[in-house]
C-alpha cells in the first residue's frame, strides 16, 4: 500500500467496480452502467479477476487508476509475455499530482516480476503516452469499397460456410496466423472475448447491437484457410477483421462480400496498417486512410533482449538507454553473439565510454526492435545518435518487418 498527499494506492476490489466505470464514463464521457450495459460489466469482472487493478483512492472514493492484463505476442517468432495496459483515467480534480505516473510504476513493476518484458496499449494521447515511454508500433487502415468495387474472381474451388464465431475452425485458423505473424496477439479466453464483444463499426457510424457474425473459406480439399468476422447494418457490409492464410482464402473471402452486393451499397472495413488493401483490389480507387494504432513499451530492456531474437549469428555492439520513468531500465547494454547464442550485460556508463557508439530513449528503442522504424530512418530523424558504423550493425542485426496488430483491448 502506498500513501501520498492523503491518498492511498491499492488494489481495486470487486465490490468497487461501480466507481471504475464511474470514473471511465466521466473521463471518456461514456454511459455504461452496472445495470443497463450487464455485458461489459461482466467482461471487466473477469479482466479485473485475471489482471491487476491498481487505483489511487481518497477515502473511500476511487480517484484514479490503470488496468493490466495478461496476454503474450508474436515477437519474430518468438512468444512474449505481453502486458496490456487499459482502463486508465484520473479525475480531472486529482490531475497534475503525479498519480498516474506512480500507478504505472507499479504496474511495471508487477509485469518486470511476472516475466512480461513488453507493453502494449491502445492510446487516447500519443504524446502523453510517449512521455511514459511507449511508442507507436503499428497503425491501422480504414477502408470504403463501393458495391461497384467489390471484386469478382472465379474459379476458386473452395467454399464459404457461415459459422458460429467462436467455431473452433475459427480459433484455429487464427492461431496458425498469430503463429508466423510478427507483431501479432496470441489470443488468449481474455483477447477472444474482447474480440467478440468489441463494437468498433457502433462507435464510428452507426447506433445499434447488430451481432458479429463470421464466415470461414474452406479449400478445395475442406480445409478452413480464413475467416471474417463481419456486420451487416443500415445497407453496409462492416468487416471487423479478415484473416487468411493463402492468397486464395483472400480471394474466397471477398467474394463472399461481393455475395452480398444486391443487399449493400458499401463494405467498410479495418486491418492492420501493413496489408496492401487497395493495391490487391482491381480497382484500386477506393477510400483508405492509414492511421497510428497501438504503441509499445519495453518493461525490461535487460530481458527483452535477453532472448529477442537477432538477424545476424555473431556481433558485438554496445548502446546506451534513457527511460525518463523507470530507473532499471537506464544505463548501458553490452550485447554479443556468437554462433546465434545471445549474451547481454549492462554495464556501468563509465566502463569504456568509447565502445559505447549509440544513445536512444526507451522509446526509440521500442519502435526499432518491434521493427515499425528502422535504424537508418532512426537516424536521420535524430531519434538515435551516435557513429553511423555502429548504426549500420543495427540495421544488419535486426529483422526486417513491421508488426501486425489487428486486436483491442
């Protein structure tokens, strides 16, 4: 337990989830309510059961707090520990007194001595989330294809079937993309059950509870190869997310949308910021917009590298960190290889200074290794400083793509 100015920090217990959607409807000026939105209330009862609810309370009255959940993504190839951070919000009145700034602390904290290495969230502020060390990791596009638009291909053997969305050829197919997709969730009971109740297309265009519904592409000999998870409202064919596994299950999928074409006027959809949507499409002309989505944080600079997994089987480079919240995560990183086995030491700042060739934030650190900007591109924003030699062994030592995130939470 932690006090400060009369405040005390702690957790948030059951009983008092009536105050954290209190304070999230004020904050983020929503309408849930215990009673009325039973759904939501519900999937949070199970968020908080599973994660950490930490708030800062006056009295009795819950003043501010941040949610953390468990989750683990695709870094590479390689699964880490991942914490989700959500559910965050201060009451104006209590703003300005570095309470926030301590809730996160303490969530580090707990995701540095559980093993979760990495951060993921989804920000109502960029620049005040980059002030607490996380950075942009991947964006998303948003897109408009007209009925005249929709795609026509033949000559696929495969079929569509309309299936429950949570048909295990679903869960499946998804998995096998989470398993060779950088970047990517690897769903858990939590992040499915976000997925399912998630009401994207609702806040963006339309007021109503149209349920999800979802159909999966099956090849010429029945195997499920992709899905949909898709709406239809108000004459609009609303794609939540798509996911394939070969071109053909791509294929298969819209023209499954195209199926639709005497019943709608539009598809709108969303995807990760990576997939060339109108490139693919005949007709390219459609209406996109690409947009910063979700942003990273390294909780543990030492760990992360520890078992990230380099390009290159032999190196030697030396840089050094700046994370302006967490003290650990400060200082220099020794990192060598040899035949693919990995070491990394850190070391003290006056140790040799004149092998230390790079300086970068936390931030910066970040958005390089999950690989949304390169090292090259880095430098020349004048993000990372110091000899272009030492940045060139970067650019060799770090896989090459963009993460893919196509989750909320």
């Amino acid at each position: 337990m932690n006090q400060r100015k009369g405040l005390v920090m702690r957790e948030i217990r059951m009983d008092e989830m009536g105050q954290s959607i209190d304070l999230l409807n004020y904050v983020f000026q929503m309408s849930m309510s215990l009673k009325k939105d039973r759904r939501f209330v519900t999937e949070k009862s199970r968020q908080f059961n599973v994660g950490h609810a930490l708030g800062w309370f006056d009295g009795d009255q819950l003043v501010s707090q941040i949610l953390s959940l468990p989750f683990q993504v695709n870094v590479y190839g390689v699964a880490y520990e991942m914490g989700g951070i959500t559910a965050i919000g201060t009451y104006p009145e209590y703003s300005k007194q570095g309470l926030m700034d301590q809730l996160i602390k303490e969530t580090l904290t707990i995701m540095r001595n559980e093993g979760r290495y990495i951060s993921y969230l989804f920000p109502f502020s960029i620049p005040y989330y980059r002030k607490k060390g996380w950075e942009i990791m991947c964006d998303i596009v948003e897109f408009q294809v007209k009925d005249t638009q929709f795609p026509n291909y033949t000559e696929l053997p495969g079929k569509i079937r309309r299936v429950d969305t949570r048909n295990k050829h679903v869960v499946n197919i998804y998995e096998k993309y989470a398993s060779r997709t950088h970047g990517a969730m690897i769903r858990n009971t939590i992040a499915w059950n976000e997925k399912f109740h998630e009401d994207y297309w609702e806040e963006k265009f339309v007021d109503t509870d149209v349920q999800l519904q979802a159909a999966v592409y099956y090849d010429e000999d029945d195997e499920p190869q992709g899905y949909m998870f898709y709406r239809i409202m108000e004459e609009n064919f609303y794609i939540d997310e798509i996911v394939y596994l070969q071109e053909e299950a791509r294929k298969g999928l819209w023209n499954f949308v195209s199926a639709h074409k005497s019943m709608v006027y539009n598809a709108y959809g969303k995807t990760a910021g990576n997939e060339p949507v109108a490139f693919l499409l005949e007709d390219s002309e459609i209406i996109q917009e690409v947009s910063p989505y979700f942003m990273a944080r390294i909780v543990d600079v030492e760990k992360f590298l520890a078992t990230f997994p380099f390009d290159e089987p032999t190196f030697h480079i030396r840089f050094t960190v700046t994370d302006r919240l967490i003290e650990w995560n400060n200082g220099t990183y020794d990192i060598s290889s040899t035949d693919w086995k990995v070491t990394v030491k850190k070391v003290d700042h006056s140790d040799d200074q004149e092998h230390i060739n790079v300086h970068m934030s936390i931030q910066t650190l970040a958005t390089m290794l999950l690989g949304y900007k390169r090292p090259k591109y880095l430098e020349k924003i004048e993000r990372l400083k110091g000899k272009t030699d030492t940045i060139s062994v970067l650019e060799d030592i770090l896989p090459v793509g963009i993460p893919t995130f196509i989750d909320y939470f």
